[in-house]
C-alpha cells in the first residue's frame, strides 16, 4: 500500500540551468495498445517511467502480453494473447485503457472493456470510437458498464469524426490495419501522437498515410509482422509545463529533447506575454525580461493550443500584468485548478467554458489538492513562485503524467521536496 504523499514547495526562487524531456506519455500509450497488432516482438525505447505507462503494462499483461520493462526500455511479446477482455479494476483506472480496443478487434475480431467513466475533466464518451467499429462491421454491446464487440473480418470503411477524437483517430487507424480494404478517416485528429503512431505501425507492416492531416488512408494488410523497435517522441506537455516553470520563476532554463513544432502553439503564445524563447535544434532556452503581460487563450485540436497545458497558463497568467480570457473548448469540465488557484490568491471568475484571470502582484503558498494530472502541474508551478510554502496534496496524479517531477524541478533550483502525509 503506497503512503498518501504530499509536496511541499518554497517559492522564490529562480530556475535556472537544463532538463531533459522524457518520452511523450500520450504518445507511449497507444503505442503500447499498437503492439497488440504485432505477430513478433517490439522494443521500444525512451519510456518513461508513469503510472500510466505501468497500468498500460498491467492491461497488456492481463491480455496475456509478455513486457518486460527495464529502465526506459520496454520488450512486449504479444504472440501469446490469451484473453480479449480487460479487468474492470484496470479499465477504471486510466481512460486510455480504451485503446486497447482498436487492436483487439483488428488482430482477435473481438474484445470487452469497462466504461473507463467520466475523469474529473469531463464525462470522456467513446461514441465516436464505436461509429468507427460498427462502421467496420463490428457488433457492438454496450451496456454502459462495459463495451463487447465482435466482427467475423473488419471491411475498410469511408469514416468521419464528428469531432477530431484522438482517442478515436488511434484506435480506427489500429483497428483499419487489419480490414480487409482501405479505410479513410475524415476529420481526424492531427496531434504529433497521431503521426507518431503511423510511423510506429508503418514499421511494423501496416500501410498507412496522411496523419497529421485532417485525412488518414489506412490499406488493410493480412498481417504485422516485421520485429523492430523505436523511439517514442518527447513529451511536448512536459516541455510546455518546464518552458511555464522557467518563465513563471522569471529563471533561464535549457529544455533538452524537444521538437520544437511540437510546442509552437504555446511557443507563440509565450512570446504574445513577453517571454524570449529561443529554439535550436532539438532544445529551447526559455528567459524572462521582466513582467509579462495578459493574453487571450482558446484550447483547440493540434495545431491549435493544447489543453493539456491550459492549468499551466491558467496560473501563468494569474500573475499577468492585465486580464486574460481562457476558453476551454475541448472538455467540459477542465476548471477544477480554478478553486484551488483562488485559494493561492489568482482573481479567477468562471463565465461557462471561460475564465476571466485578473492578473495579482503574487500568490501565497497554503494546502492545495491536485484533482488531475494537469492541474497538479498548474498547483506546482503557482507553489514555485508562492510566497510562503505551499503544500500540495493528491500527488498521485502528478506521478501519472511526470516521471521524477519535483527531483528534476529541483536540479533548476526549486525548494521542493516530497513527504508522507
Ligand atoms: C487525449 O485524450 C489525451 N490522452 C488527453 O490528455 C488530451 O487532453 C486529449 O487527447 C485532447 O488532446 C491521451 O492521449 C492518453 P479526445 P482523449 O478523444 O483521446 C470528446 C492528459 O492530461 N469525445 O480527443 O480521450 C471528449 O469528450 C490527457 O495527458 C467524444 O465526444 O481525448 C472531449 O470533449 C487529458 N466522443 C473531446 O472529444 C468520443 O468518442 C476530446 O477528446 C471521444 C471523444
């Protein structure tokens, strides 16, 4: 049983120096869910260690997947499947569980895997996974407990996304490259991870082209069965929460192991507030001159500006010279931070899917809870610049999305430190 832990952050101080990016937690995942498709083994490389990465592990292993996971490098054998079902307990503890499902069909024609249920940022439906399998020729049963799905051979289909799911685009392309046929995704989303997980099942056999653009062609091929392995790309969120954490302490910080066109829409937006970013090849040099100022924000589908790091601007900009407007356009509910950030001392007032952020002199520190992986980042990153010390609880989710987080913060300087409750 893992001790309740809390961090305990002393603000003030300047980060300065370098950080490495890890590899991208949403990016690993479906690439985990992808080598379901494989008849060989895969090696990848450059994962990092999450717990979102380790139930990934657990949902293969159930599967009867063998992974063998040293250091940041992961061997999965997935010729010995064995069953077609996640458990419940796995399912419900990370929505990404789902991915499995894609793969599943593709590769076994069926699988069952629980409702993953509604997260603190929105209700996360998946009918927009399912239109893509019944469009395939899969019979769905969807008893809102759980999800059955069975189908003698997938048919190719000509299918269009109400809304750019990623989600939905990662598990139609897995499922599409074992159809028999072509299958065009319309609509689809166009994330990074997106052309990340073409390249990965291109390596492995499959035929696919056009991710990253609104329209993916998949040819269905018999089988994958090249043996390879691959590097995961860099966590563009990671990178966008360290560029906030250098520029909110007004430091000067070398972000390693990044790409840059990955991040160029909170690149951009940084600059709008003031910010001097530099980027060489695969690094960024974040400073900041002096104050900065207030900006517009809309989170949008890649390329527009992630929600991911919506939290981390939130509490950027709530020391901002001005006001800001922040509209959450992709999940209803993704203004959880905004109690807590009020609690630091942000002037924060909630108009529907937008936050007014009337920007203060400073926050002070007090005892804040993380309600999800994004808003902890956000508490983090207002505890670095608090005055006083804050104490934030509900580290858990922090460890889903950042491997070693408060030790690499304090190689930049920070005085934070990690402590059971
Ligand atoms: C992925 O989630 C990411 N997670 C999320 O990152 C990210 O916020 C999100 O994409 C948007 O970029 C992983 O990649 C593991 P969506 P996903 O399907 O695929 C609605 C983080 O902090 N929708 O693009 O679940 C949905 O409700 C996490 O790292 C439907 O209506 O996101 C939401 O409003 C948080 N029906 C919108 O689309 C569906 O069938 C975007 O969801 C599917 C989605």
């Amino acid at each position: 049983m893992s001790c309740v832990e809390r961090l305990q952050i002393t603000g003030g101080v300047r980060l300065t120096g370098s950080v490495r990016i890890n590899g991208a937690k949403n990016a690993i995942l479906p690439l985990l869910a992808g080598s379901l498709l494989s008849e060989k083994s895969v090696v990848l490389e450059g994962v990092p260690s999450l717990i979102d990465v380790k139930t990934m592990k657990e949902a293969l292993e159930s599967l009867g997947v063998r992974v063998n996971w040293r250091g940041d490098t992961m061997q999965i054998d997935p010729s010995g499947i064995s069953s077609l079902e996640v458990p419940p307990t796995l399912a419900r503890r990370m929505r990404a569980s789902n991915l499995v499902m894609g793969p599943l069909l593709g590769r076994c024609g069926r699988f069952k895997v629980s409702y993953p249920g509604g997260c603190t940022i929105g209700s996360r439906p998946m009918d927009l996974h399912l239109k893509g399998f019944k469009a395939f020729g899969a019979v769905i049963e969807d008893n809102h407990g759980c999800i059955a799905a069975a189908a003698a051979g997938l048919q190719g289909a000509d299918i269009h996304l109400d809304f750019p799911s990623v989600g939905a685009t990662e598990n139609i392309m897995m499922a599409a490259t074992l159809a028999q046929g072509t299958t065009i995704i319309r609509n689809a989303a166009r994330e990074p991870e997106i052309v990340e997980l073409q390249n990965f099942l291109n390596k492995l056999g499959a035929r696919i082209q056009g991710a990253g653009l609104d329209t993916i062609r998949i040819d269905g091929v018999k089988k994958l069965d090249q043996e390879i392995s691959h590097r995961v790309i860099p966590d563009r969120i990671e990178t966008g929460t360290f560029m906030v954490a250098a520029a909110i302490t007004r430091g000067e910080v070398l972000i390693n192991n990044v790409i840059p066109e990955h991040i160029e829409a909170v690149t951009a937006k940084l600059r709008e507030t003031g910010v001097s970013i530099i980027e060489e090849d695969e690094r960024v040099i974040v400073a900041v001159p002096s104050n900065w100022k207030a900006v517009d924000i809309r989170t949008m589908p890649f390329p527009g500006f992630p929600t991911d790091m919506q939290p981390q601007m939130m509490v950027f900009l709530s020391l901002a010279q001005g006001t800001s407007i922040i509209t959450e356009n992709i999940f209803e509910n993704r203004f959880r931070h905004v109690g807590e950030l009020r609690r630091m001392g942000a002037q924060i007032r909630l108009e529907g899917r937008s936050a007014v952020i009337t920007g203060v002199p400073a926050l002070t520190g007090t005892v804040v809870e993380a309600t999800d992986l994004r808003a902890g980042a956000a508490l983090v990153l207002g505890g670095l610049v608090a005055e006083n010390t804050t104490s934030i609880e509900g580290v858990e989710h922090l460890d889903r999305g950042y491997e070693n987080f408060e030790s690499r913060l304090r190689m930049l300087g920070a005085q934070i430190c990690r402590e059971p409750i």
